[in-house]
C-alpha cells in the first residue's frame, strides 16, 4: 500500500459541511453575478438617456446640432467604459463559478448545477479565455462595447446630416 506523495493531487471528497459550504458560494456567486447584471442594465439604459437628450437638444438647438452631436459622443463614451468596469469586476467571479463547477461535477459527479459551463457550451465560449484583463474582460467585450459603438456612429452620422435635414 503506498501512499501518495504531497505533491500528487488527488480529488479528495469533500466532507458534509464542506459540500453545503461550496453550494452556498455557488448560489451567493451566481446572485453577486446577476446583481451585476442588473446594474450593468441600468448604466445601459442610462447610456441611452443620455444619447436621446442629445437628439433632443439637437432638434432643439438646430442652429448647432452639428456641434451638439460630436460633443454628444462623449455621453456613450462614458457610459461604454463605466460599463466596462463592472463587466471587468462580475467576469472575476467566473474563474471561482467554473472551479466549483468542475468539483461538483468531477468529484461528486454530478450533472448540476452548472450554469456558466453549460452557458459557455451554448455561446460555445471559452471557460478559460485566452485574454484576461481588463481590456478585454470590459472595455472590448462584444456584450460591452457594440452598443456604445452604435450610439456614437448614430451620433456621428446625426453630425454630418443635420445640417443638411434641418436647413
């Protein structure tokens, strides 16, 4: 009979209280994620707002909707990456998601919960992405950026045909 050695790792089952403690920080990590969710569908929407008041001060003012317009472009810009940061913060709980998914499902074999892994299957996306960081986490994630893409192309093309609309 031989004994591993400490540097051999081998799944060792977790004890009662142990598993119950992993299924609490499965559920609080998928709420602390879907709260983040919430929030980043409230910076969105006020991302908008901010992109409808300039349309309507440009009707408003359309002596200067040009100007208004690429001053306009800041509004999306902003919101694009305070988005950017709270997308950053919930994708650092994916890593810690995916662990305990792996535990639950390897060592004790079971078939759920796996909610981010059965969610990357679908979009057939990496559980373990080659980019980190930041940049691309937040600032140029296509759940991210192509929204704020759109309202600032939208404003930019407002720029050059209001002059032209409203004569």
């Amino acid at each position: 009979m031989s004994n591993p050695l400490p540097t051999e790792t081998q799944a060792q089952p977790l004890s009662e209280y142990e598993l119950d403690l992993l299924k609490q920080e499965y559920f609080f990590l998928q709420n602390t994620i879907e709260d983040y969710n919430k929030q980043i569908w409230v910076i969105k929407a006020l991302g908008i707002t901010g992109t409808g008041g300039v349309l309507a001060l440009m009707l408003q003012q359309k002596t200067n909707a040009s100007a208004i317009a690429l001053i306009g472009c800041t509004i999306p810009l902003f919101f694009w990456v305070l988005e950017s940061q709270w997308k950053h913060f919930q994708r650092g709980f994916y890593p810690r998601v995916n662990q305990i998914e792996f535990i639950l499902t390897n060592t004790y074999q079971l078939k759920a919960p796996a909610i981010y892994t059965s969610w990357s299957q679908t979009h057939k996306r990496n559980t373990n992405p080659k980019r980190k960081g930041y940049l691309w986490d937040g600032l140029l994630n296509r759940s991210v950026f192509i929204s704020y893409v759109l309202e600032i192309a939208f404003l930019l093309v407002m720029a050059v045909i209001a002059p032209i609309i409203w004569k």
